[in-house]
C-alpha cells in the first residue's frame, strides 16, 4: 500500500503537539510526532511494542526510570508495558513504530 504525504492528515493533540499516522498495515503502524518546544508526551505505557527514531530535534526521554537526552539520528525501543514520556527541548519531530497497530489512534 502506498500512503502519500500529500493525502496524510495531522491531528491536534494539543496546543504544543500532533500526531499523522504515516502508514499502516498487517501488525504495524508508522506515525509521526511533532512537538513544539516545550511539547510533552505524558508519561504512560502500553501493551505495544515500539521503536522511536528522533528525525528532528532534541528531547528528554524517559524510558523506566532512566531520562535521557535523544537527538536527531537517535532511536529508541520501548518493550510493552514500559513508561515512557518525552519533552521536547527544541522543535523536534519523531518516527513511532508500533505492532501491533495502535487502534487507540484510529478512533
């Protein structure tokens, strides 16, 4: 399947933040993050597993009880069930890959 940019629509999430589900299909789903400086990703954990991959920008991420500075190149794997947040420190844009799908966010 094919998913232009062009077609892909961002959502809202809040004054500081959106989500855009990049693609999607059998067990995976891509999405991509962006936060304005001082953008925050609650704390929280899921059943999924994912891999973060930072494309823009620098943040603080918490993984467990570790925090730590992530930079444009850096990836992360979230195992399922791990807390996990993040705060953006400048604009900064990542690549979330879950399995399975996150059908929380197709809601």
């Amino acid at each position: 399947m094919f998913f232009f940019n062009k077609d892909l629509k961002a959502l809202r999430l809040d004054e500081k933040s959106e989500r855009t589900i990049k693609a999607r299909g059998g067990s995976l789903m891509a999405s991509e993050m962006h936060f304005a400086p001082g953008g925050v990703g609650a704390l929280h954990s899921h059943p999924h597993e994912q891999i973060v991959y930072v494309l823009e920008g620098e943040a603080d991420f918490t993984l467990g009880d570790e925090t730590r500075r992530i930079a444009q190149g850096d990836s992360i794997y979230v195992a399922p069930h791990v807390v996990h947040g993040v705060v953006a420190l400048t604009e900064f844009r990542a690549l979330d890959v879950f399995c399975p799908q996150r059908e929380d966010f197709l809601r």
